[in-house]
C-alpha cells in the first residue's frame, strides 16, 4: 500500500488523502505506517538476519509515534544529543539500545548518557575522550567506546551532506586514532571497543560503502598485526532514497543494501557489526500536505503561494534538493511555475522552474519524500507554530501522532 492513485487520487495505506483532508488543517505531514514496516523488514532482511545491529538514526524523524515503532520493529536507536537520548528513553528503547555520536557532546550529555547507561559512545575528538575519561572515572564507572574514524572516503554526494573528507569536520584523523589505539592506559575508565564511520549521506550505490568495509578490514588487520584486537566495527548509515519517485517502494532498496550486508558479513565476518540507517527508513514514507493560497505573476514568472514553508522542509534551500510536486487528484495539465512558502525569504521555496501540475487557488498538493529531515529540522521562524503530524496506522486509522502547536506554547518560554 504505502502511498499511490487510484483513479488519479492520491492514497496513503488505502485511505484517500482528500479525505483525510476534509477534517485536518494544512499544513501538516502525513506518513505511512505501512512503508515503514515493510522498510524495517527489508533491514532486518538485509542485516539483522546476517547478525548485523541496525539502529535508526533518530535525527531524521524524532517523532516518538515513529521512534516507538521502530523498537516495536527490533530496531536500536543512534543519539546525537541529550534531548535525543531523552526522547528516545521516552519512546521506550533502553539504555543497552542506545549509540550516541555527535561532534559536540558536552558534559552534561556524556554524564546523562552514562547514567542511563547507553550501550555505547562513538567518539569523534581526543577531546572528547579526555571528557568521558574524566567524568566516568568521577562517576566510578567504564565508558564503551567506538573511535569514529575519518577514513578520506569520498561518498560523492552534496557536499553539505559529505562527512568521510579529511576536510569534514567529522571523525578523528588516522594518526591520532593510531596514538589513541596504542596509549589505552591513558584512558583508564574508558572500554576502547572499536571503529565507527559515517561518510556521508544520501548515497545512492553501495561503491563508498564497499570501499568503507575494505579500509576498515585492512585498518583492523594492520591492527591485529599490532597487537590490538577490537571487536565492533559500526559502518555509519547514509543509504540514499529515490526523491524523483517519492512513491518509491521500501523493497526498491532491498537490491542495493542485500549487497552492502552481504559484503560486510563477509569481510568482517570476525566482528560485532552494526549499522545506523535515518532516511532511509522515513524519507518516502511521509509527505507534506499543504494548500494553494494564491498564484501570482510577477512579470512573466508564475508562482503559486503555499501554506506549507521552509520552515517544514529546509532542504531545497540548504542543500538544492529535489522534492516532487503531487497534485492530490491527478487530472491537472502542465504548467511552468515556482511552488513558494510564505516564509519572508527568498529561499522558502519548495520547486523552481519545473514543470509542476497546474493548481488552483484553494487546491491541495503534496510535497514527496518528506519524511526525513523535514519535520525534525522544521523551525518557528516567522513565529510559525510546528504543524501537525498525522499517520495511517497499521489498522488503517488516521492518528494525529504530533498536534499542531498553539500560539500561546510557542511564546511561552519568553520572559518579560
Ligand atoms: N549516523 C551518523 C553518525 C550520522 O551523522 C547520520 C546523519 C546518520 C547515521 C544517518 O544518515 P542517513 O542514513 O539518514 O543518511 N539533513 C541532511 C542529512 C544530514 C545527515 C546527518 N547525519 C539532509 O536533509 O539531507
């Protein structure tokens, strides 16, 4: 099911959208519980038959509707902040579930980490391994640690979203791992376990992963040469979706990632493995449902004015990213025109100079593959409350999974 037409009407798991619309206010994201229980069994197919730990990348849809239904799934959970490990908790994962990276952990997320006991830290900065050194041995306690590696691995995609270059600021360079590896008394309280990367994402062929697994494999063998066994290797996540169809199948992915869990069984077979996949998981399970405030020409340009804005998808302005236009009922002509939010930014736009479906004042449209990094990085710039969150759940009702903010709980932590 996930999302379709039938008849050129836009369905999501089997209920019609318009429908949906007749009784909830736009904007809001809708996403399909289907997609991501067939996405979670296409991992588990993947990786977690082969042994391979998957933990969701909450980062891309922290939702705690979501995040409890990917524990309900048998999936783990990666952190990259205190309030990421709180909603997590929230959400029902317990500490054993619960990786944490990040550039920046500061102390009180690395001491709320330890008392929840997470299972593991992926270190990024000698740094930081000073912190955790120093806060658990103040705590009496042993930190497990992966060092997160900076491989110089070109993942080739939007360099906004690239983190395996010596020139990202991401992972800790070789020689320093090297010195860490080789001094392990300087970290008494600190369990150096093993190896951690993430190169980048929205990768879309399994060439940068192969080429992560054999340096990883070569790094590990150099090691025990050395002398130092490790036992867990986390390869990061970074599998792209298909933007240009956001009615893309999960079971489209299940070729590329069988490939990738297969290789890394084989070259690492002697290692704890794990992987931390985001958008792949909700990227094309979840669309933004916003409506036409008006069309205008300026000159010759033709724009249609939305109700949704950069401030519930940022990507086409961060990143130029594509998201496709869906018209809910399909019977519309061609027309070239920009799709623009009321943000006061040149950048709040959702397309530009494509040929869209010709709209109509009044009329709903849906913006595609909304599902990852939208809603976890919407803002209130322009003092717009956060929208809602609405899902088709496995018994094929539509629940209101976030409401809409209010005014009033948008201001309330100003003081005056
Ligand atoms: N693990 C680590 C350590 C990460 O930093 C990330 C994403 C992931 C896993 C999950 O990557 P994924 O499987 O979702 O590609 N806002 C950008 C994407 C930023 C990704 C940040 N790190 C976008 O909208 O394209």
């Amino acid at each position: 099911m996930s999302f379709e037409y039938r008849n050129n009407v836009l369905f999501c798991d089997g209920i019609s959208i318009p429908e949906i619309v007749k009784s909830h206010e736009t904007p809001f994201f809708l996403y399909s519980e289907d997609f991501i229980r067939r996405g979670a069994d296409v991992l588990k197919k993947a990786f977690i038959d082969k042994g391979i730990n998957v933990s969701y990348a909450l980062k891309a849809n922290s939702n705690i509707y979501l995040l409890n239904c990917m524990n309900k799934l048998g999936l783990d959970v990666d952190i990259v902040s205190g309030g990421e490990l709180f909603v997590a908790l929230k959400a029902g994962f317990t500490g054993d579930q619960i990786s944490f990276a990040g550039t920046g952990k500061t102390e009180s997320d690395i001491k709320y980490a330890l008392e929840s006991n997470i299972a593991q830290f992926n270190v990024e900065s000698s740094f930081e391994l000073q912190m955790i050194q120093k806060i658990a041995k103040s705590m009496h306690l042993t930190a497990n640690v992966l060092l997160r590696i900076n491989p110089n691995i070109d993942a080739k995609t939007h360099p906004h979203i690239s983190t395996g270059l010596k020139e990202n600021k991401f992972g800790i360079a070789m020689d320093e791992v090297d010195t860490i590896l080789h001094h392990p008394k300087r970290y008494p309280n600190i369990n150096i376990m093993g190896l951690h990367s993430h190169i980048g994402s929205q990768i879309l062929n399994s060439e940068p992963f192969m080429t992560l697994i054999d340096f990883m494999r070569n790094y590990l063998e150099k090691l025990k040469n050395e002398g130092i066994h490790l036992t867990h290797v986390d390869l990061g996540g970074g599998f792209g979706v298909d933007y240009t169809n956001p009615l893309q199948t999960p079971e489209e992915n299940q070729f590329v990632l069988e490939k990738i869990g297969h290789y890394a069984k084989e070259q690492l077979s002697d290692y704890k493995l794990f992987i931390q996949p985001g958008r792949i998981l909700v990227g094309n399970a979840g669309l933004i449902i916003t409506k036409v405030l008006g069309e205008k020409l300026n000159s010759e340009k033709r724009f249609y004015i939305v109700d949704a804005g950069m401030t519930e998808l940022i990507r086409p302005s961060l990143y130029s990213a594509y998201h496709a236009v869906l018209p809910l009922n399909d019977t519309h002509g061609k027309i070239n025109a920009d799709i623009v939010g009321p943000v006061c930014e040149s950048t709040d736009f959702f397309s530009k100079n494509r040929e869209i479906p010709k709209l109509h004042q009044g009329e709903l449209v849906a913006i595609g593959s909304s599902g990852a990094y939208a809603s976890s990085m919407s803002s209130n710039y322009n003092s717009r409350p956060f929208v809602a969150e609405l899902i088709v759940d496995s018994k094929q009702d539509v629940k209101t999974i976030r409401r809409r903010q209010t005014y009033e709980e948008m201001s309330q932590l100003y003081i005056i």
